[in-house]
C-alpha cells in the first residue's frame, strides 16, 4: 500500500476541508483535482464535468501547464476509457492506459501517460463528472507499480465527498442566478413605476411644447424647460436603479477578466484605441471589485463621450494590499475647478461616493488641452 491508513485519512480529511472551503463551481473542481492527484501520489489528475452533446461542459486538469494545456487543443469528447466511466459507472484501474483496445490515443501536445485510474463522481444514480489520474510516482525498479486496490478506495471516499461538494456549489450558483432574477425583476418593476411614468410625461409635454410653438411660443418654451426638466429626472431615477445590481460577470469571470472583456468591446467600438494592462493584481473582496468596475466605466463614459481623446490606457496595478485603477486619455482635458461651479461634475461626484464608500480614494488630474487622468485606489480585504 501506497499510504498507511493513517495517513490516508489524514489526507482525505485535509482534501474534504479544502473542498468544504469553496463556493464557486469552477474552484471546487479545480480543489478535487488537485486533492486527489496529491492523496494519490500521480503525476496528472483530471475531472470532467459532461455535457449533453457527447462532450465535456468542463475538464479541469492538474498537472499540466497552462501553455501546454492550451497547446492540447479543444476539450476531449467522450470516448474510449473516458467514455467508460461515464456509462458504466464503474472504476477503472490499468496498469498501462495506452495498451487498452479502448484506447484511442492522444494530441500530439499531450504528455505521456502508462498506469492510470478513473472513477465516475455520482450524486445517487447521476453521474456529475469523472476522476481521471495518471502516472503514479513511486519506485518502479522492476518496471511496475500503478495505482492499487487502496488507492481506489482512497479516490472512492474522495470522489463521494466531491459529489456532495460539487452538487453544493452547483446549488449555491442557482441560488444566486435566482437572487438576480428576483432582483432584475424588482429592479423591472421599479423602472415601470418610476422612470416608464417620467418618460410617459415627458411625451405628453413633448407633445404640447409642439402644439404651442407657433401659436404661444413663451408657453411652448416653458413646456420645454419641463421635458428637459423630467428628462433628467429619469435619467438620475434609471441610474439610481441600475447601479444597484451587482454585475454577473464579476462573480463569474472576476475584475480584471470583466474590464479587459469590456476594455476590448470599447476598444472595437470607437475610433479612439483603449488598452489595458493588469500586472499582478489579485482578487480583492466583493464591493471594492464592483467600485472599480463602476468607477473605471464612468471615466471611460467620460473619455470616449465627452473628451474626444485618440488614446485611453487603462491600468488596474497591486497597491499594497489593494489595488489601483489609472484612467488616462489624450482628449481635451478640463478645469475640475469650472465644472464643479457650473453645476456639472461629469459623474465625479458619485466616482467620490464609489471610492469613499469601499474606503478608497479618487484623484482626477486635468488641465484643458492636456488630457485627464482619473486614479483610484482601494484598500484589499
């Protein structure tokens, strides 16, 4: 046997702990992968999630570098040994993978793999997934070794607490998808009570300025001054209901993933060229994430609307613990002084609120001709 009893258990109580940590879908696997490949002592461990097509909605793999995974190719299908674990719901323990007649080889990127074991991950009588491993570490002086019988039944109470582990998360991300449908539906009936009725106002105004401009044209510009009057009034009701959602894409893909994803469709959609960089920057909790983003997307408003800049560079560095967010365009620039007299603070207001609101701070540096640049910085959890 591999591992003695004792620190079998102990091994499989530190995995169960690892996994128990971890809400996201995508992290309990990734945790189960490298859980088992480390319980087990192998130089590769993989998990596929299958799809309804004959494929893998997801596969997860440890052991294997990011540039090599890449250069791999495209998700494996179902077939062969991968196929078996999916159906038959039974383990499979070989002593060299590639001299199965199910075997059906492999792309050439992919690395070499002899003594191999798998095992289907079931929640009741629903296979969720499957276990793969390959490569055992372990003297091989007589050219044998491989998985053993007390391998597959330490990778058994493995892959029955990752059902449990992967059907919570499962559990928790429907959850959640559910707590933004009702939101959205809150937020749909809001607008329909507040902003539709604003808009539904500012037609019939719309409609009488019209009517009164040849015949009464000191009535008609009283009328005007109210559509532009309740045009703004919606537009501060809308914005007021629309930054109180939370963006999906933030707890699914994180900030840095969400501002290039948004970085790049700006950058396609106006003449002006918008980069963005983001060396090292690590996760930081829930709400300064979602300051960032709101900040960031005020200022490129801003930039690309209002400033008519040929250049916008983003960049989102580590602080300290926190972060730092730079917005800086080559536009035409403006007094801050002015703007804040004249009544108009192009969203640096609620920028302010945002940043002081997670703790953090926003400095905007602008002069006219010379461009602005907006930085802010937040603390880290």
């Amino acid at each position: 046997m591999s591992h003695r009893p004792s620190s079998g258990l102990a091994a499989v109580s530190t995995a169960l702990l690892a996994m128990s940590r971890h809400l996201e879908v995508r992290d309990v696997l990734k945790t189960i992968v490298a859980s088992a490949r480390e319980l087990l002592d192998a130089e590769y461990a993989a998990l596929g999630v299958p799809d309804d097509h004959g494929g893998f909605a997801q596969f997860v793999v440890d052991g294997v570098s990011d540039e090599q995974w890449r250069a791999i190719g495209p998700l494996p299908r179902q077939h062969g040994i991968l196929a078996s674990m999916l159906h038959k719901a039974e383990p499979e323990r070989l002593a060299d993978v590639r001299k199965d007649p199910r075997f059906e080889g492999w792309p050439a990127a992919h690395p070499e793999m002899s003594d191999f074991i798998g095992l289907p991950v079931r929640d009741g009588d629903e296979i969720i997934g499957a276990l793969f491993l390959a490569n055992k570490r372990c003297p091989k002086e007589d050219g044998r070794c491989g998985f053993t019988a007390d391998d597959e039944a330490l990778l058994s109470i493995l892959a029955q607490h990752a059902a449990i582990a992967l059907t919570n998360a499962r559990l928790y991300e429907r959850s959640r998808e559910l707590t933004i449908a009702e939101e959205r539906s809150r937020l749909a009936h809001e607008l329909h009570d507040a902003v539709s009725q604003k808009l539904f106002s500012l037609r019939l105004t719309a409609q009488a300025a019209a009517a009164l401009v040849d015949r009464d044209p000191i009535r008609a510009k009283g009328e005007l001054q109210q559509v532009a009057a309740l045009a703004a009034e919606a537009a501060d009701e809308l914005r007021a209901a629309v930054v109180e959602l939370r963006p999906a894409a933030l707890d699914e893909d994180g900030l840095v993933h969400t501002l290039r994803t948004q970085i790049q469709v700006l950058d396609r959609a106006h003449s002006a060229r918008v980069t963005f960089e983001s060396p090292g920057v690590r996760a930081l909790p829930a709400a300064q994430e979602e300051a960032v983003l709101r900040v960031a997307q005020e200022a490129l408003h801003n930039a690309l609307r209002h400033a008519d800049a040929e250049l916008v560079r983003v960049s989102l560095t580590r602080d300290g613990r926190g972060a730092r967010l730079t917005v800086a365009d080559d536009g035409k620039g403006f007094d801050p002084r002015t703007v804040r007299s004249a009544g108009r603070h192009l969203g640096l207001v609620s920028m302010r609120d945002r940043a002081g609101g997670v703790g953090g701070r926003l400095t905007v540096t602008s002069a006219p001709g010379e461009g602005t640049t907006i930085e802010m910085e937040v603390p880290g959890g």
